[in-house]
C-alpha cells in the first residue's frame, strides 16, 4: 500500500513539474495575456498623419474594398512561417490580437504606413544591409513611431525610431535648440541599426535584443535573472515573458504582427497606395546659415517640401556657420542649390541674419572704458580725496563731471558699414543714425559722418569739495541739537580752503543721475526733479529740440535753482511770450 501511494505522488510530482515548465514550443504558440500594453503607434491618429507632405503630394491613397477572407489563426501561423526572414516569428493568441487590431480598428493606419513605406523604408532597408542586419527589422518603425519622423512620445522618445535624448547622445547624434538628428531619416536609422546589432551581441537572441530595444538592457537583465537564465540554460524573450515590464510584454508580438500586415495588406482588402510621382532626391552640404524660406523663395520649392526632407531643422534654420550638415532635396533642385548658394544667401539676407555684437540701450561708455583696467588709480585718488577731510568725515561732491562729450568727425572708408564704425567708436549704430539723419543706414565710401564720443576726465583732473549736505553723523535728532550746530560751525581744515572758494559755483552745478523708466518724457522727468527740459538737455550735451530718450538711459539731472543763465534767459522768455499770447 505504502509502495503505491509514492507511485501515485511520484506520478503527481512528474505531472505538475510539466505543467508548471512547458517546453519552449509551447509557451510561444499558447502563451496568452489580457493585461498587455499596446505601443503608442496605435494612438497615432490618422488624420493627423495624413497631412505629411508625402502623402498628400506622392502618392493616391488606396480605396479599402473590405476583407472576404475569414482568416483563421492557422492562416496567421502558417503565413509568418512562409516569410523569409532570420528572425523567428512565432504565432500565439497575443500576436493575433495584434494582427486583428491593424486589420480591423487601424486599417486606415496600415494604408498610411504603407504608403510612407514607399519613401522611408529604402532608407531602412539601405542602413541594415550595410551593417548585416535582418531585414525584417524595418518594420520596427512600424510599432515605434507608425513611421512618422516627428512622432513624439510620453517620455520624450523622439523620431523614426523613438530614440530617448540620452541613447541618441550616447550614440553620437545631435541633440540641440535648431537639430535633431533623432528625426532625420537616414541619420537614425544608421544608428538603430547600429544599436540593435550591439544589442545582438550581448544576447545572441533577437527576440532578447527586440525586447531590449524597448525597455533597455537592464530591465531584460533583470528579467533574466528572475527567470533562472542568466548563467543557466539559455532563455528567449517567451521565457522571461512574465518578468518584462508590460508594454515589452506586449513589444515583441507587435513586432511579429507589423511584419505580418507590411507583407500581407494585399490579403485584407487594403488596397495599395500608388505612387503618382516619384520622389527622387540627392544631397548638397550646407556650411552657411541659412534659413528654409529663403531656399524656397530662389529655388521655388514649397516649404513644406524642405521641411519633410529635413525634418531634422527644428527651426527650418540649417546652422552652417557651426558645422557643415547634409541637405535633401528633389535630384533635380540639387544642381540649381549649388549654382543659386550665393542669391540663396542674400536673399533677405537682414531679416535672417543673426546680430554678431549688439549695444545696450543708453550705454555710451566704449568697451575699452569699461573693460581695460587703470590700475587703481580712480581708487586710490578717490581714497586720497575722501582722507582730505577725514576729519569731519564730509562727503565728497565733484566740483565738474567725470565724462565730457567729444564730436569728432569719421570718413567712411571702402567696405565699411555703421555697424562696423559703431563698434570702432564704442558707440551704437542707432546714435549714429541718428546723429547724421541716416534713415535707412547705409553709407558710401567717402561720406562724412559726425561721431559723438563720451570721453572720461582723467582722475587727477577731477576737483572735489565738501557736500552741501550734511554727513549721517551731523543729521542728529532733536535732542542733540548742541551737536548739529558744533558740526555745522566746524570750519574745515585749512587744506580744504582752495576748493571752498568754488563752492557756490558747485552747489549750482552739482548733478545726481535719473534712469529713464518706461512712460518717461524730458517734460515729467524735469517737472518731478524741480528742474527745466533746457537745463537737463544742457547737461547731458543734447541739442535744442531733441527729447527723444531710451529707457534704460541715464540721465544727469542739474540740482533745484541749478540752471544755467543761458536756459534761465530762454525759460523766462518763454514765459513773456506765452504769457503775451494769453
């Protein structure tokens, strides 16, 4: 009894080990999962695909007559095993879920595909034969991107082939503001094709790299591991199936199913696509910036056209004058580029150009002021001047300004412009323009220009004198009013005599800096700081009448009563006449 009983469990235990590892076989033709994740291509809407430039100007789309055929699963596995192809691509209930889905609820989809099949997919196919690749890899743009070059995913994966920033950097491709070489077609299929063949090489399994493509070595390691493969028996994508994330899950049986309906469309009732014209290209190599508009407008080729052969220019801007880069265009339109480049180039040429140096409003200080260093001087004689009177530790008022206008004048010589002299002068081209009623702002050789320059005052030129106000320690509050008066009576030391003399003269001309903020005109800024439009003009060196300022500007602006006699005269005489018209 005893011996039967171990016979009964031995049998059991057999049984149950052999249900719970099917063989290989079985597990790829009877695995079945309803919880998988569909790739985003299926998301892909087809109207929005439909307005390729390709597709609207290439090629007839296809009239879908229905399918009459009742296709079975034994029909599915017996087709797929007909194709000729080195990558293995078994038949199970996922990957005719699959294949339903493309024939039934994307149909249009697959008639799209097809037909940019027809210009993509030589490209595919030329990049995996250079390298010695299957070709039914080509069909994984299919499931990736539904061969839209600027498909976009969630997580940021880019292009043809859905490359993320990091793998395409890590791969050598361009990355930036104005490229992207994850959407040019040639360009990211050399390196798709290139990344597969490396992963190949870690797994020697297709199904294994396929898998790896998707959710990245690491993730099919790990799953690996999980499944007692990785150092023991060899193991294949449908072996580790339960352990891989569940869209890869779901990856490798869209890859079988995308070269099921590539090949088979025909059986389906989807009708193919014909090509009304043929689009042949060729190369030129760019080394100019130049912008996409201005290849159209001499070359006489529809933008949209420029943009689906080079969707890598994110801004239809080719940035030449950084690297040489490749452009496509119709064969044809090649030779005319090459003869064309230089009206190509001119073509509004200041509406394109980028601004190689630029001058900040209300800045005239030249570059050389502001970056050439005087070796401490204006602060060591600033120190010495602030030590002369120490004593009542009175602050420092200018006796005249630091800066003082220069007009000089500059003849234009051959090949220069107003940029050019503007940089020369330290000045902008804008002042210059206007100093010399310039509208348009070109210039000939042999004109004469007038040049306004603000120069500085050397620092041992500059006088000082104590200020008119008195210091922080003077300004004592009410109860101390013995010591504001000691500090008010307080004769200066005798070193500061000479320049007490002008003292009247600098209170009058002592001047303090406004900075011109948006909604400024002379007229407020003279009314809030109690001073006249003429007396600010006066000392900033404008000339009578002009009142246009900039914001940003700074101005200098006369102390109350501090108006030259000059502009005291016109301002009274204003006055009698305005007064007279009353």
């Amino acid at each position: 009894m005893k011996q039967i009983l171990l016979t009964l469990l031995a049998s059991l235990g057999i049984a149950a080990s052999s249900m719970a590892a099917p063989s290989i076989l079985e597990l790829k033709h009877s695995i079945s999962d309803d919880n998988i994740i569909a790739p985003e291509s299926f998301e892909t809407q087809t109207r929005l695909l439909e307005e390729n430039f390709y597709l609207k100007n290439f090629v007839v789309p296809g009239v879908d007559v229905g399918s009459s055929e009742q296709t079975t699963p034994r029909i599915y596995e017996e087709r797929l095993t007909k194709l000729p192809t080195v990558i293995e691509l078994p038949y199970n209930s996922i990957v005719g879920n699959f294949i339903n889905m493309y024939l039934e609820r994307k149909r249009a989809l697959v008639a799209d595909m097809v037909a940019l099949h027809n210009y993509y997919g030589r490209f595919f196919e030329e990049e995996l034969l250079k390298q010695g690749m299957p070709l039914e890899l080509e069909y994984l743009p299919v499931i990736e991107s539904a061969i839209n070059p600027n498909a976009v995913s969630r997580a940021g994966a880019v292009g043809l082939w859905q490359f993320m920033p990091a793998t395409a950097k890590g791969l050598g491709m361009e990355v930036n503001s104005l490229v992207d070489e994850r959407r040019d077609p040639r360009i990211s299929s050399a390196n798709a094709a290139r990344y597969l063949k490396q992963l190949y090489e870690i797994y020697d399994d297709w199904s294994l790299a396929i898998a790896a493509y998707n959710c990245g070595p690491g993730n099919v390691n790990k799953a690996l591991r999980r499944a007692g493969g990785e150092n023991g028996p060899k193991k294949d994508f449908w072996e580790i199936y339960p352990y891989l994330p569940a869209e890869t899950r779901g990856y490798v049986p869209a890859f079988i199913a995308a070269n099921y309906v590539m090949n088979y469309y025909r059986h389906h009732g989807i009708t193919p696509t014909i090509v009304k014209r043929q689009l042949t290209t060729d190369t030129v190599t760019v080394d100019k910036y130049i912008h996409f508009n201005q290849i159209a407008a001499v070359l006489n080729i529809p933008i949209e056209e420029i943009r689906m052969l080079n969707p890598q220019f994110l801004k239809d801007v080719i940035p030449g004058d950084y690297r040489p880069y490749r452009l496509i265009l119709p064969t044809q339109q090649c030779l005319s580029y090459v003869m064309s480049e230089k009206r190509i180039l001119e073509y509004d040429r200041e509406l394109y150009a980028r601004r190689t140096s630029v001058d900040p409003a209300g800045i005239y200080d030249s570059p050389e002021s502001t970056i050439v260093s005087d070796g401490g001087a204006s602060n060591l004689a600033n120190a010495g001047r602030q030590s002369v009177n120490s004593e009542v530790n009175n602050e420092i008022a200018l006796a005249q300004d630091t800066t003082r206008v220069v007009k000089k004048t500059h003849t234009v010589a051959k090949g220069e412009n107003i940029r050019d002299i503007a940089r020369t002068y330290g000045v902008s081209a804008t002042d210059i323009k206007r100093w010399n009623n310039l509208r348009r702002g070109s210039v000939k050789a042999g004109d004469i220009l007038a040049i306004e320059v603000v120069e500085r005052v050397a620092p041992e030129a500059v006088q000082v004198t104590e200020s008119k106000t008195p210091p922080a320690s003077a300004t004592a509050t009410s109860s101390e009013p013995a010591l504001r008066n000691i500090a008010s009576e307080t004769p200066a030391p005798e070193t500061n005599k000479a320049p007490r003399q002008n003292t009247r003269k600098t209170q009058s001309a002592a001047t303090s800096t406004y900075k011109v903020k948006k909604g400024d005109t002379l007229d407020k800024i003279a009314r809030t700081h109690g001073t006249t439009v003429a007396a600010i003009q006066a000392a900033n060196g404008m000339k009578k009448g002009q009142t246009n300022i900039q914001i940003g500007q700074t101005l200098k602006i006369p102390a109350k009563g501090g108006v030259s006699k000059s502009s005291s005269r016109k301002t009274s005489s204003t006055r009698r006449k305005s007064t007279r018209r009353r």
